[in-house]
C-alpha cells in the first residue's frame, strides 16, 4: 500500500519504495554504518547492498497514512549499537516526516551483522 497526502489542489500518493529509498538514504548517512543487509532465503547468506539496492533490506508498510519501517542493518566492529540504532531512528524518522509530512509510527531497526574495517 502507499501513502496518500491530500492537498488542495489534489492527492499525492506516495509509493513504499520511495519511503523506503528515503530510508536506506538517512539511515546510510549514520555514523557506524556499513551498509544495508540482505539475507539470501535460499542459504542464509548476508549479503551487504550496493547504495542502488538500499531499498532491499527496508521493509516499509503504510496503513491509515502511518508509517512503519524495518530497516536490516550491518554495523561496523566497535561502535555501541544502542547508539548507532538511536542515531539511525533518529535520522530516517526526521528525514521521512521532514520530506513527505507524513507521520512514521514506528521504526525497528534489525543488526543482522558486524563487519570490520
């Protein structure tokens, strides 16, 4: 489903796969990041995204025009991951409600992993 923002002069609809990229956008500009995960279904593998994947690894649902975003992570050795998650919360939940005006619900963020440098 997508996000229905009604104006004066009409309704914008805006598709989950925007909000997702505008997800996977402000959460990559966290620091302690490495990138979006992936899991292969077939074998269990992680696979970390390419920046024009990002989107695969947000699962973003709307419903009444309220948002809800899982976004699957892997972070960098040696950060705290409270606070990279915080920070990434933070950052995806401003980003999204600053550009669309619409309101996020909720957001979880999954580490599926640790990398290091």
């Amino acid at each position: 489903m997508s996000a229905n923002v009604k104006t004066d002069g009409g309704n914008i609809i805006i598709e989950n796969t925007v909000l997702a990229h505008i997800a996977g956008i402000s959460a990559m500009e966290s620091y302690g990041i490495v990138g979006m995960a992936s899991k292969s279904a077939t074998d269990g593998l992680l696979e970390i995204l390419k920046f024009d994947n990002l989107s695969k690894g947000i699962k973003v649902s709307t419903e009444d025009n309220q948002i809800n975003i899982e976004l699957h992570v892997v972070l960098e050795y040696g950060v705290k991951i409270s606070v990279v998650g915080e920070n990434i919360i933070d950052r995806v939940r401003f980003n999204i409600e600053n550009l669309t005006g619409l309101k996020v619900d909720n957001i979880e963020v999954f580490v599926e992993g640790i990398r290091l440098k």
